[in-house]
C-alpha cells in the first residue's frame, strides 16, 4: 500500500464548477502538506503550502488538512481553462527533505 | 527573481552510456533535491544536497549519483543507463531555514534511453 493515495481522475468539470481534489496518507508523521499543479511537459508549481491541521485560502484556492482523518483536500472555485492540469499532493515532516507525493489527479475543465 | 533552471531540457541517450544533468537554484536557495517522475513510479525522491553535503538520499541503486558545488549549483550523474532510466528528472530548490521549506522545481530534464 502506498503512503499516499490520490485518485488519478482524470476528473472533468464544466468552467465555473467547484473542483474537489483529495488525498489519503497513511504515516501520521506528516506534518507539512503540499498541493503542486503540472501542466503537461513541465515541471510542479507550488500552489498551497500548510503546516498541520486547518484551513488556508489564496484566490480561488483552499486546501483543507484533517489530520485525525489522514486527510487532504483541495477546493478550486470558479474553475478555468486554464486550471486543466495534473494536480499533485505531497507531504513530509520536519527534518525530512523528501517529499512524499501521490500520484497526481488530472483535471479538465470543459469551456 | 528567476526560478530553477534544468540543462539540458531533452537528451536522448543510448543504454550503457552516462548522462550528467544540471540545475541552477533560485538565488539564495541552498538546498537541492533530485527527483525522478515517470507515468508508472510518479514521482520519487533522488537524493538532497546542502552545502556541498548529500543529506539524504531515496531507495536509487548506485548508478545515480550527484554533487552540489559552492555556489548551490548542483548536477546528477547516471552511469550504465537502462531503459527504465528514461523518465523526467525534476530538481527542486528550498532556501532552507529551520523549518520545513517550501520546495520548487525546475521544468525537469526529459531523459529518453534507447
């Protein structure tokens, strides 16, 4: 069994729907949670960045960590275009440099 | 402020052969991680340099090596190339301070072995 399990999609939405991206872990180490965004032929790009459990928000982005449940999530509103992507979680915890990722979940999002 | 660069972007290499990949971190980061992503494995952790010093390193047998010089730069060597080395190799800067650091990565080194 993986460390981290995501579902791989892909997951197609119309333009302008909520999307809801989510992780499962296993090791309850982790302390640190990431979401990357990939576009084909490049390389991650950091969207979110939390530390534990809570909330955090930034634009149209909200990622939600529920460590009693080894759970992540990542809420896109008002989806675009442009937001078709594979979106990658990835966690870790202190003192480890290695990131933790899953497998990514590809989105399309219909115009 | 510029972001982490790979060179080469592409390379085409025969089995058998070694390849040597570069990346430039973002100005003042001091930590580089090495990370290999292919559609089957995702993306697994290489190894990590600071200061020169490898830090940490993933579940990679000895052909895959690196270093990181005074300047930050780092590059990742593979030796005896094998096909299933062909993948994306993606390098990933932090600054780092005392608490875990956001990581950034280059748009990778697309590595084909034939």
């Amino acid at each position: 069994q993986k460390e981290v399990e995501q579902d791989p999609g892909p997951l197609s939405v119309p333009e302008g729907a909520i999307v809801s991206l989510n992780c499962t872990y296993s090791n309850s180490a982790f302390q640190y949670f990431m979401w990357y965004r990939q576009y084909s032929r490049k390389g991650p790009e950091l969207l979110m960045y939390t530390y534990s459990s809570g909330n955090k928000e930034d634009g149209r982005f909200t990622a939600q960590v529920d460590k009693s449940s080894k759970y992540i999530s990542l809420f896109i509103r008002d989806s675009q275009p442009s937001d078709s992507a594979t979106y990658l979680c990835a966690m870790t915890y202190t003192g480890r440099r290695a990131l933790t990722f899953g497998s990514g979940t590809r989105l399309q999002v219909q115009p | 402020k510029a972001g982490v660069t790979q060179t080469p972007r592409y390379l085409i290499k025969t089995r058998g052969q070694q390849v040597t990949l570069s990346c430039s971190p973002i100005s003042g980061h001091r930590s580089v991680s090495w990370y290999q992503q292919t559609p089957g494995q995702g993306l697994q952790f290489l190894f990590e340099y600071f200061s020169e010093t490898q830090r940490n390193k993933g579940n990679f047998p000895g052909r895959f090596s690196g270093r990181q010089f005074s300047n930050s730069r780092s590059e990742m060597n593979v030796s005896t190339l094998e096909l299933g080395d062909s993948a994306l190799y993606l390098c990933a800067s932090s600054l780092p301070s005392g608490r875990q650091d956001e990581q950034y990565f280059g748009p990778g080194t697309r590595l084909t072995v034939t």
